[in-house]
C-alpha cells in the first residue's frame, strides 16, 4: 500500500482490477445462480428415476416469466410491487459481500457478517410483508411459517458466524476467508460442528427438505413458496431469481469459511479463474451432496422444524464452546 | 309385493315399505348395527320411489318406498343415520323435493345457479338467494379461517374445504362439493344399455371398472340372467387390476406428499408398466369399456395369460422391496404414523367401508363376505388394521396391493374356458337391479329401472366418497393444517364419483 502513494498511475490501475474483479465475482454468482439450481435439480431427477429437463431449466422459466406479463391481485399496494426488487437487490448486494472467487472485494470492508445476516433479514421480512399485502391466507400462511423458521435460524446462523470470527478475530467476510484459506491444513472441532450446523441453517433457510418442499404443488404444506403464489411475470421472475442467488451464496458463504482452499486472495486474472474453477468444483460436489441428501429425506412435520433448528443452534454452541475449549 | 323385483343373489333383499315402515327400517338397522350404504330416489309423473340401502351381516337389506300422487315431502332418515345427510340434499337439489325431519337445509349439488329443478325441469320450490354458503364457524380468540379451492396448486379435481383454524391447528374442516356435477342421473335415464355401460364407466375415471361392474349386475339382476363363468372371473382379474393401477398410485402419491418424492417416481413406474399391459393385453389403459352388460367385452385368449401373472410377480417382488425402504424410513414414518386418526368406533358410527374403514377396524370386504366368482375358487385374506391413521391406511394398501397381486395370478391360472359374452335378453318393462361392488375405493352401488326392450328407465351410481368425505371431515379437527394434504390423499375420496 506504500507504494500507491508514489505512483498514482499504480493505484489507479490497481483499484480498476479491482474493481473489475469484485463485478467479475457478483456478475458470476448473479448469472450462475440458476445453473447450480439446475444442476441440483438435474441431480435429483437422476436420482428419482425421472428424465431431467437440463442444466438450463431455470433461464429457460426465468426467460419465459420475464417475457410474461404481470398480473397484480386487486388491492396490492406498492410494497407488492417493489418487493421483488428489494429482495433481488438485496440478493445482488449479497453477491458483492460474499467471498465466492476472490477474497479481494473492495465492498467487502462495507459490510461484515452480521450486516450480511441483515441483508437476508430485510430480503425476508420485505417478502413476507408483501405476501401478508395481497390478504390471501396462502399468503400469511407462508409469511407466519416463514418468519417462524427465520427467527429460529437465525441466532444458529450469527453463532456459526462468530464461531469463524473467533478463529480469525475479524467479523469481516474476506478476513475470515482469507485467515481460514491462509492456515496450514489443520482440523479445528469447531469448524467441524460449525460446518455442520451451517449445513441445517442452508436446508432450512433455502426452504429445502426436509423443512419446506421446493417442488410441491400442495398449496397447504407450503412455506417459501405460499408467499410467491400472487407474483407473477418479472416479478415472480426476479424472486425465483433471488432465491436462487439466496442457495448459491448461503453455499458460497460455507466454502469461503470451511472449504476456503483455492479462493483467490488477489485480483489478478489467473487469481480470479482459478478461484472461479475451485468454486465451480465445489459447488457441483455440494450440488450433488445436496440432491441425494433431498431424495432421501422425508419433509418433517411442521412443528419439528424448531427441534430440527435446535439442533443445528446446539451444533453452533458446541462449536463456539470448543474454539475456548481445545483451541485457545 | 313384486316378486319380479327380488334380485336374483342371495345376499341382496329389498323391502317394500310404507312412509313408516321406511323410517322404522332405519331405525331397526341403526339399532341392530347396519350401516348405510346409499340414499337415492326415482321420481315421475306416475311413479315416486325413495330407496335406502343398508348393510347388515353379510346381507344388503333395501327398503324400497313407493308413494304414489302428489308428493310434498320425504321421509328423511338422517336421526338414525346423520351420514345420509348429503346424499338426501342431493336428492331435494335433483328433484326439488323437500325431506321432513331433516336438520341441515343447505344446498349441496346446487350452488344457486340452477334456474330450475334439474331433473323435472319445474320451477324451484324455495327460492335461495346467491350469496355465500352458510358455513359452520367457529368464534373465538385468534381464530381465523382458510379458504382453499375449489382451483388447487396441483392438478387435482375441483373442491372447496373451508378450514377454522387457530394458528397451525386445525378446529373444524367443512367440504363444499358439486364442482364436477355433470347430472348422471339425468343422463343415465331412457337411454339403452349399451350407452349407460359408457355413462358407467365415466362416472369416476378412476373407478371405471368398478362403476361399469355394478352396473352390469345391476342390468343382468334385473334381466334375472347369468354370465358365463370366464367373463366373471375376467370382471374379477379386471377389478383387481384396477385396485393395483390406483393402490400403486395411491402409494406414491402419499409418499411424494410427505416430501419422499422417490417413492412416487418407483410407484409410478410399477403403475405403468401395468397400465401398458393392461393397454397391450385389453386395448385400453384404464379398462375402460370392457364390462357390458351380459360379460366382458374382450377375450384376451390364452397367450398373454403368462406374460400377465410374470408381471404380476415382478411387480409383487417390488413392491415388497419398497414396502421394506418405506418401514425402515424414519423420517416417513413420522410423518404417517398418528397423523389422521378416526378412531375405529367413530368408523363404525359412520358405517365406513372400503380402504379406510379396513384401517378404521371395520372388517367389510364383499370379496370375503359374499364371495362370488371367481373369489370362491381363489383363496383371499382380507386386510385390516385397527390404528385408523394415515400410517394404518398405507398399510391397508400395501397388504392390498400385494394380495390382489397373488389373486391375478391366481384367477389367470384358475381360468375357465369358455364364453365371455351373453347378448343379454330383453328385459321387462319395471323390474329393478341392485349391483353391490368391492371397488378399490369400497363399496360401490348400482341400481337400475328397466323399461323394456335394452332400454333402461333409470340408474343411480353410488360411489364410496359419499361416506369418505364426511369421514375425511370427522377426522381433520386437531390435525395440523400443513398435514391435510397427506390425511386426504390417504382417505382419497373421489370428486366426481360424488358430484355425479
């Protein structure tokens, strides 16, 4: 950093790669969302015996809902309206916060950990105030389970994150990837049970099985997808688009902390195409992971899922108590 | 009265009875542990006749009223057996005849847009104003209702269910149905039976064997002739077929609703590689239009015999396979196991039969009670389970799925040459048929009026739903909302095999 002062010229060019690099890193996580959707899909279809419809499915409904014309239910107010745009930009903002390439952002030191558990907050609280907007019961139906399942998830999801800001003693997202991709190959309990929990926190926060059922058509059982029921054409568009960011990142956010080899620590062209490559590798395993663990799980019933969260916010505490424990 | 009317088994008996004979045969069958199977009437300008079939023992007991002039009202037998309710506001709904005695006055099939009486075509005798059905609710703190259907997420029939419900808990459910009336009865009437075995078969799509079996019976009982051997044990090996196709469905269904979608992708593929055969080896996927009136429509003949009872033995080793994944799956069992309870002595109140009754420890089977051909040639154990819940259902299913396997191959390899079809004669104008089924759904119930020549006057179809959706009611209070789904593909009662 010495250096930039006696060359601005350098400094200058600096920040541009920068720069370049942090919108190489938000463009790849908002253009691929879809696709790791469509692989997790195309992983399940696989596993249930079904023929897939390919890794393009989601552009493919994403494409023909944007081309669609939006249908506003009688008494939607302008909160309905903005919603989608909210959520999705919260989601964008999110991208740019989340060291999935680089650890190099220059937004990063915008925002940490717990701003970043506020950005999914206020993409949430937004998507079921609008649900509760249209006055249909499918709607607060979804938003009362949706915020039931948040405020249990969430102190799991801050005790994770704190778990990791002990270890690298910053709450900021690229310290905390870069400490933790930087050390020596050693095995810390806490990041064991950290890893763990996290994974509970994505099932349910992702509205996927066995908490909510991402395919089902029984308008009842629904938890994410009874708030989307009024949207329709961009709208719907921009929040099936954000909920698939929402999967991508929530990942992101797993590999960055304890998968976190092969990120970049640089904005240099090869940094950010290697760190591109490891992410890809990664998350087609997850994917993978993430579709058999679906296609064998049963949904559980409504009023388990706090017991399911407990467990992963008991997971959490064991991995904050063990960093005091076995590693100070 | 009539002895020409007097079908011709042994286990079907009607009664000719007056206005008090008809409420005292009620009253006798509700207290000597009859249930009701079906309420239906016949009305023209010279003829009112008011039927009510109960079953008792292994005997089907009719009591038949006969009234003769101007009518005003019917006797109503809902004191002795409330789960007639509907079928009686159906009746004033077709007829436009009102029934004294009885407490529920809302409209059932009629959602107030019938001008006039459907079935007679006079102007309606009362006059309801448009507006909302009167729905039972429920006051109190934090109670709030949820409306759902009649248009679902899913691609299912049209239905409306009005759940009170306090936060997660269901308190009351209450069915609005009528969405798929496409008037049955009225087409069912004057027509010969060639076209009403088309009618029959249509009633439920599902259920088409069943529904065109008891019509069938219904015609050749009034005609007062036998089908030759092989054509029963044919109707039989297609009833069974059919009982497989939807317990395999049914299977799946109810594993992919509690979020285990790989059990309803391998169920679906067993259901299909039976439906194809059923394509290759009888023409149609569904066997639909095999049954007529006087035997079965198709011969398969010799030669497919060993293909179908391979099959059967392929699909059976499956099935166990997935019996075994879905016991040993923690996560499904906790899901089927105590969710939709109805209790065996609630069961028996309502007079259940069928899959959900043998759940519910009713010990009703027709194929065990009556035990015509081809069922007394074959051996058969009948299933049942005294838990009543969603798991005790499943349960039902797999033990039935697995024995109507074993019984098709059975049949195939007990197979009578022979015949299958009798041109059936000419019947009498004024003699009436009872068919009484074992459908996969249940009971299933034909009555026709001939009028001479092939024509028949009149037919009413009574499917199981009839009593499955007051049932599926009595059983959601207390249940989570998120759960219905699962407790109502369990009892899955049919739509349209109700709406008529």
């Amino acid at each position: 950093m010495t250096q930039t002062s006696t060359v601005p010229h350098q400094w200058i060019a600096d920040l541009l790669f920068k720069g370049l690099g942090e919108l190489f890193q938000t463009a790849s996580v908002i253009f691929f969302a879809p696709i790791f959707l469509g692989w997790v899909n195309l992983c399940r279809s696989c596993l249930q015996s079904r023929r897939p419809a390919g890794i393009l499915q989601p552009y493919r409904d994403l494409l023909k809902l944007l081309r669609k014309e939006v249908v506003l239910a009688t008494g939607a107010s302008p909160l309905f309206r903005i919603t989608p745009y909210i959520v999705f930009g919260s989601m964008g903002l999110a991208a740019a916060l989340v060291p999935a390439v680089t650890t190099d952002l220059p937004f990063g030191p915008a925002a940490d950990a717990i701003a970043l558990v506020g950005i999914f907050s206020l993409a949430r609280i937004f998507m079921a105030l609008s649900a509760m907007d249209i006055g249909t019961p499918f709607g607060d139906m979804g938003a009362r389970r949706e915020m039931m399942i948040a405020f249990l998830a969430e102190p799991a999801t801050m005790m994770v994150l704190f778990t990791a800001s002990l270890i690298s003693r910053s709450t900021s997202l690229s310290t905390i990837a870069e400490t933790l991709g930087g050390r020596h190959f050693t095995l810390y309990p806490s990041l064991v049970f950290a890893t763990t929990s996290f994974f509970l926190i994505i099932l349910a926060e992702n509205s996927r099985l066995p908490i909510d059922n991402p395919s089902t058509h029984l308008e009842l059982t629904m938890i994410h997808e009874a708030m989307l029921l009024e949207y329709s054409g961009r709208h719907l568009a921009l929040m099936e688009w954000g909920s698939s960011i929402k999967l991508l990142l929530y990942f992101s956010i797993l590999i960055s902390f304890f998968l976190p080899w092969g990120i970049s620590h640089e904005s240099s062209f090869g940094g950010l195409l290697s760190g591109f490559a490891f992410l890809v590798l990664k998350l087609f395993i997850l994917g993978t992971l993430l579709a058999i663990l679906e296609s064998t799980l049963a949904k559980l019933r409504l009023f388990r899922a706090p017991e399911f969260l407990a467990a992963a916010y008991l997971l959490a505490v064991i991995a904050f108590l063990s960093h005091f424990i076995l590693e100070v | 009265m009539d002895e020409s009317r007097s079908p011709c088994s042994p286990f079907l008996e009607v009664i000719e009875t007056d206005r008090e004979g008809y409420l005292h045969l009620a009253m006798e069958m509700s207290e000597t542990g009859g249930r009701l199977v079906s309420v239906w009437g016949f009305f023209s300008e010279s003829l009112s006749l008011l039927f009510s079939s109960y079953f008792r023992g292994e005997r089907l007991f009719t009591g038949r009223l006969s009234l003769s002039g101007k009518i005003s009202d019917l006797p109503s037998i809902t004191p002795f057996f409330p789960v007639a309710s509907r079928m009686e506001r159906s009746i004033r709904d077709l007829w436009g005849i009102s029934f004294s005695g009885a407490q529920d006055h809302r409209r059932w099939l009629d959602h107030g847009l019938w001008e006039r009486v459907p079935l007679t075509q006079k102007a309606q005798p009362e006059t309801f104003g448009e507006g909302d059905y009167p729905f039972v609710r429920v006051e109190g703190m934090g109670v709030h209702e949820i409306p759902v259907g009649p248009v679902h997420a899913g691609m299912i029939e049209p239905g409306h269910f009005r759940f009170q419900v306090v936060g997660e808990k269901v308190l009351r459910m209450e069915e609005r149905l009528g969405y798929s009336h496409r008037g049955i009865d009225g087409l069912s009437r004057n027509i010969p039976w060639n076209r009403g075995i088309k009618l029959a078969g249509r009633v439920s799509g599902d259920t088409t064997v069943g529904h065109a079996l008891a019509y069938s019976l219904s015609i050749e009982s009034a005609i007062g002739m036998e089908v030759p051997k092989r054509a029963r044990f044919l109707r039989g090996l297609l009833l069974e077929r059919e009982r497989i196709a939807n317990h395999l469905g049914d299977l799946g269904a109810l594993a992919n609703d509690a979020g285990l979608s790989f059990g309803l992708s391998q169920f679906l593929i067993l259901k299909e590689d039976l439906l194809r055969q059923n394509k290759s080896v009888f023409g149609h996927r569904l066997l639909m239009d095999l049954i007529s009136p006087g035997g079965v429509r198709k011969d398969p003949g010799p030669l497919p015999i060993a293909e179908m009872s391979g099959e059967a033995s392929r699909i059976l080793q499956e099935v166990e396979i997935l019996e075994m994944i879905f016991e040993q799956h923690g996560g499904l069992q906790d899901r089927f196991f105590g969710t939709g309870t109805l209790p065996p002595e609630t069961a028996q109140k309502m007079g259940l039969c069928g899959v959900v009754g043998r759940a519910s420890g009713q010990p009703f089977d027709l194929r065990r009670l009556w035990k015509e051909p081809p069922f007394d040639e074959t051996g058969f154990t009948q299933a049942l389970e005294t838990g009543g819940d969603v798991r005790a259902r499943v349960a039902v299913r797999f033990f039935e799925v697995k024995e109507s396997l074993r019984l098709v191959q059975e049949i195939l390899l007990k197979l009578p040459s022979g015949d299958v079809f009798l041109e059936p004669p000419s019947g009498e104008s004024g003699k009436e048929g009872i068919g009484l089924v074992e459908g996969w759904r249940g009971e299933i119930l034909c009555w026709s009026r001939l009028e001479g020549g092939d024509i028949v006057a009149a037919s009413h179809f009574h499917d199981p739903s009839w009593i499955l959706w007051p049932a599926l009611e009595m059983t959601i209070p207390g249940n989570l909302v998120a759960d219905f789904p699962l407790i109502n593909k369990s009892f899955n009662p049919s739509y349209s095999g109700h709406d008529l």
